[in-house]
C-alpha cells in the first residue's frame, strides 16, 4: 500500500506546500444499491477500462474510495479521476471495449452497462483544483481520507485560502495525527447557490488515528480559527478508505 502511495503522491506532483495548476481532479459522488453488483464492476471490469483511459493518455490515473463507517451518508463511494489540462479536451474519448474486454461480446457489454445504471445513482460529479498541501512524510496520500466540505463567502475566496494557508506554513503540527492536508477549489460551478466551493483533504494512515483525531477533549477556536469561521461554514465532514487505484 505504502509503496501504492508514494507513486500516487508522484503522479499528482504536489510538493510539500505547492501548488499544482495542471492537475485537476473529478470527484463522482455514487450511492452503491443495496444487493447490487456495483462494487464489483468498479473493482474488476471498471478498473480494466480506465487502465486502458490511461494507457491511451486520455487520464492520468483512476481511484476508487469507501464511505466508513457512515451510512447515514448520502454516498457510499467517490470515484477519483486525475487530468492533465492540457488533455481534458480528451476527456469524453471512446476507448475500445472488445480491446479491453475481449471475451466479451456486444450483448455481454451492453448487459454489463444496464446491471452497472441499475446498481447505483449518481449523487453529484465535481472538478477540483489544488491549491495548497502539506505533509509530514512527503507523501500526500495515505490509506484514509476526510473530505471537509466547505462554503466559503462570496467575495472571500483569498482570505479564506490564506487563512488555511498560514495554518500549515510551518508544517502540521507536532503530534498531529494526520499525516497530510490538502486545501481544494472547486471549478466545475461557481454561484452563492451551492453546497460547497472548497475542499479540504485531512490524511491518516490508520482508522484509528482519525478516531483519535476527533476524539481529543474539547477547545473553543483561537483567535484564527475564530477569523476563519467568519468567512466559512464547515458544511460536513466524511471519512473515506482508498479501495481501489489504478496508475
């Protein structure tokens, strides 16, 4: 997994506190139905097909993540897709499906397309951009994520950046349990009638580490933190484990 990681964290090109303009990524957000097939056809016959997406250069790489713990959450998977800008215009190419499936024939195919629309809905589909990470190891993946949801304020978007920002200048804290952080835009919709505009990415290494994380006694904000809820609404937090990757 660990060696997994570091090749991800190479692939996405973010340095310890850089910024990555060239690389953005699509977040599916899909809700798996109840005695479905679908995580079946993400693990086996979805992963041959964006091997291919990205041998043919359309994608630079395809990851498959896991709701923990949180049914209550209205996906159960997010489905990660790396682009390089200068290829998104091919983004939407065809990819030949008897080269990649073929034992397969047309009706095998077009069964395998009708179980998959069956098995899932598709709650909302995002493209994000990186602006800022920090890590303590170099690498900017790690086995757990928390996705936090934010809705910054119109007319705020650069002090909220800096604000997140000078949090991370120094590095994460020592003692810290996360092992990574990542600050995300999003630019697939702009407009005050949305959910959220920004993401950030808390990484762990273990379940447990997040657990603890959360778990740690109360404290009323800072001064800092105090200034950035002035400008932002945590709308919600979701933990996630990587279940798939595809390079």
């Amino acid at each position: 997994m660990k060696q997994f990681i570091l090749l991800i964290s190479l692939l996405i090109c973010l340095d310890g506190l850089g910024q990555d303009n060239s690389t953005h990524l699509r977040y599916t957000f899909i809700k798996a139905k109840e005695g479905g097939n679908y995580r079946e056809n993400l693990l086996e016959k979805f992963a041959k097909l964006h091997k291919q997406r990205i041998e043919d250069g359309i994608i630079e790489g395809w990851d498959v993540w896991e709701v923990v713990n949180a049914r209550q959450t209205p996906f159960s998977h997010v489905v990660v897709t790396l682009m390089d800008i200068s290829k998104m215009d091919s983004l939407y190419s065809g990819v030949n499906m008897q080269k990649v499936f073929p034992y397969m024939t047309d009706s095998d195919l077009a069964e395998f397309y009708k179980s998959n629309i069956e098995s899932r809905d598709i709650i909302g589909d995002y493209m994000v951009t990186n602006i800022k990470s920090a890590s303590k190891t170099g690498i900017f993946i790690d086995e757990f994520m928390t996705m936090n949801f934010m809705m910054v304020k119109e007319g705020k978007f650069k002090t909220y950046e800096t604000m997140e920002i000078n949090l991370v200048k120094e590095g994460l804290p020592q003692g810290d349990l996360r092992s990574g952080w990542n600050l995300q835009k999003r630019v697939d919709k702009y407009g005050t009638n949305l959910d959220w505009n920004y993401l950030t990415l808390d990484w762990y290494a273990k379940y447990s580490d997040f657990i603890n994380h959360v778990s740690a006694p109360a404290m009323d904000a800072d001064k800092d933190h105090q200034a950035m809820m002035a400008v932002r609404d945590l709308r919600e937090s979701v933990t996630l484990r990587l279940i798939k990757m595809v390079r």
